[in-house]
C-alpha cells in the first residue's frame, strides 16, 4: 500500500513537491486538479499537464548561479575511499505512491515515469548518497516540445537523402525530453617540450634549359615552456548515445546554469552519471585539453613547420563540477537500427544520424550523369562550329 505522503520541510516550503519517505522519492501533484506538474520551459515554472495551473518556482532558484568546482583528485580519492566502505549498486525497485505499481529505475535513470499511471517520479537517494557525486548546477530547458517539434521537423524535411518511409517512421520514434549527466572541467597547465622547428626558403634549380622554384625546409632543435588555462570543458558521462552528435550540441551557455533543485526536472527524464568525474576526464576530456596544448606548443615553436617530440604536461589545477544539461531527444528504430536525433534545450540546435537512401542517390547520380551527357550532346552538334 502507498504510505501517506509527508510534507515537505519548512526550510524547503518552496518547493512543492511531495516526498515519499519510504520510497525517498518525490512527485509534484497539481494543487488544483492533483494532475502532475512539469517544468515548462516557457513559463519557467512549474505547470499542470492536465489544468494548466502554473505553480512559480522562487525566484533565488530560477536565478543564473556560478558553480562552484572541486579538485579532481581530492574528491575522487575520498570518493572511492567512501566506495571501499559501501559499494552500493544504482538499480532499484520504487513502488509509485500514485498507483501502487512497482517501476525498476535501471542504469543511471534517476528521474523516469510510472510505466501504469505516467507519473513522473524523481528518486531523491542518489542525489543524496555520500558514495555519488552531487549534482552541482543545472540547465534548465528553454525550449519548449512545440518547438522541439517544430525543429526536429525542419531538420528531418531538409535532409534530402533519409527515405521516405524514415520521415514517416519519426512519428513511431520516442520523443522525450531528458536531462543528461556532464562533468565540466576547469584546467591550468605548464607544458615542457621539446622539437624541431623548421624553415622554409627557395631555392631556384635548373631543370635542362629550364629553372624552376623548390622549396628547402631546414630544422632546428626547438625546446620550452607554455602555459594553458582551460575554463568549462564537458565530458558527457552518459554511455549508449552517439558521443559525437551530442559532443556538436556545444557550446552550452554556460552563463544559465542555476544551482542544481529538483524542480527543474518535474516532469522530465534524468540520469546520472554513467562514468565518474575522472574515468570522464581520462576518456573524453584529457585528449581534448592535450590537443589544445599541443597547438600552443607549436606556436610556441614558430617557423614555418613543426614537429613535436615530447610534451610534459604538468596539471597545476584540475577541478570539475557535475552538470545536468537538457536535451530533447527522438530515437528511430528504422530496418531494425536505432537513429537518434537530438536537440539542445537551450539553444534549439539538432544534431543527428540518419539513413541514407540508396535509391534517392541513385537516381540523384543519374540525374547529373543525364545533365552532362545532354551538354555533351548540345555542344557537339551545335557549339563549336
Ligand atoms: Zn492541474
Ligand atoms: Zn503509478
């Protein structure tokens, strides 16, 4: 049976949901209808999906906030000290104060619907656990589904090639709007190297009765020391999505994010992370900081070409916070493959896969073959006379 509903506590009167002891989850049931309240990007509140009710968020939450970063091996080596104590596996089984019903929150979904009555339920214990790294900031959506819609359908109408029966298949897809685990990193480096820089000149060689210009690179060894400072890097932390679309949804306004409360998620799917904030940094982030680098160092260098023996990177500073960034996301299955489109929810932009067509490119590819054997013809019967 359904425990009663507690209230929440007074320090928090402003935010209305409902918590769930037993289960440490919570909901946002409308105050006029007992529908469900969702956060509503137009409104930057909380509306009923049912009545329209709009219930405001208070505005020291809705405000923009800096977000505090911590230091990456600090916390990560108290983290897993944390871990040897109580490991502590993600997945369980939440009953739904709303219908009794039994929802199993698997892999890193932290915030999900009752698969029997569509309530929205976000769990409280992960957010909660001295063994997870917090939430620090949020993102909250700004685009709304009407023009989540709207964009993905422009971006599906303009790719000429995807089938036909895709474009029909989207409405088949899932279409949801979810919040996705980032780690955002800040960095400051001091790099030795060393190298060889080389430098063109040009020298004139006779070739039989005939000169013509080469070009001569000579090198030089090339040694020294540059400095980076990295602000606001993402690594996603979430697995199973096509990275490198979601890596293009950048850059995020990183000058919206508000410190993390759970109202911003009412209504909409979460997970957390996946990987943690250094498996991320290793996987997703540090190659990208060394790439940076390395085009400091061949600045650096100078001349006309570079070439880089050793780079010794030494991270003065490496700090992280942990970020949910909105994304509206479709997926089609389509010949047995899923596709996923996304969508940033801030900015509006898509990004996507999808397939290609063989017939469309075919016929496309004869066209243009048609078109010049046409010219062809035009040209030897009545150009050139
Ligand atoms: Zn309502
Ligand atoms: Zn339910």
């Amino acid at each position: 049976m359904p425990n009663p509903p507690r209230l929440p506590d007074p320090g928090r009167l402003e935010d209305p949901a409902i918590l769930h002891t037993t289960e440490d989850t919570r909901t946002y049931p409308c105050p006029s209808c007992g529908g469900m309240l969702g956060f509503d990007p137009d409104a930057q509140g909380l509306r009923c999906v049912s009545c329209g009710t709009v219930v405001p968020i208070a505005p020291q939450i809705l405000q923009p906030a800096a977000v505090a970063k911590r230091d990456l091996r600090r916390t990560m080596d108290e983290l897993s000290r944390l871990m040897e104590q109580q490991p502590k596996s993600l997945e369980r089984e939440v009953v739904c104060q709303s219908c009794g019903g039994r929802t199993l929150f698997t892999g890193s979904f932290t915030a999900v619907r009752c698969p029997y009555c569509n309530t929205p339920i976000q769990r409280d214990d992960v957010q909660a656990a001295r063994t997870r790294l917090k939430i620090d900031g949020i993102l909250p959506f700004q685009v709304s589904e009407k023009r989540a819609r709207e964009e993905i359908e422009a971006w599906i109408g303009g790719r000429w090639f995807a089938p036909n029966e895709f474009k029909k298949y989207r409405e088949l897809g899932s279409f949801t709007s979810i919040y996705l685990a980032y780690f955002d990193y800040d960095a400051e480096t001091r790099t030795r190297y060393t190298g060889m820089r080389g430098v063109n000149r040009y020298v004139t060689v006779r070739d039989g009765d005939q000169t013509r210009t080469e070009v001569r690179t000579d090198w030089y060894p090339a040694a020294g020391v540059v400095e980076n400072a990295f602000v606001d890097v993402t690594g996603l932390a979430n697995s199973g999505l096509d990275e490198a679309k979601v890596q293009e949804l950048e850059p995020w306004p990183m000058e919206l994010n508000r410190a993390y409360s759970p109202e911003f998620v009412a209504g909409h799917l979460s997970r957390t992370y996946d990987e943690d904030a250094r498996q991320v940094f290793d996987s997703r982030v540090r190659g990208r900081m060394e790439g940076v680098i390395e085009g400091t160092v061949r600045q650096d260098i100078g001349g006309d070409l570079q070439q880089v023996h050793s780079m010794d990177v030494s991270w003065l500073s490496l700090a992280f916070s942990q970020l949910a960034l909105p994304v509206w996301m479709l997926t089609v299955t389509y010949r047995e493959r899923p596709f996923q489109v996304f969508i940033n929810g801030v900015t509006g932009e898509v990004q996507g896969q999808r397939p290609w067509s063989a017939v469309k490119i075919g016929f496309a590819i004869a066209a243009g073959v048609l078109v010049i054997v046409i010219v062809y013809v035009l040209y030897r019967y009545f150009g050139g006379s």
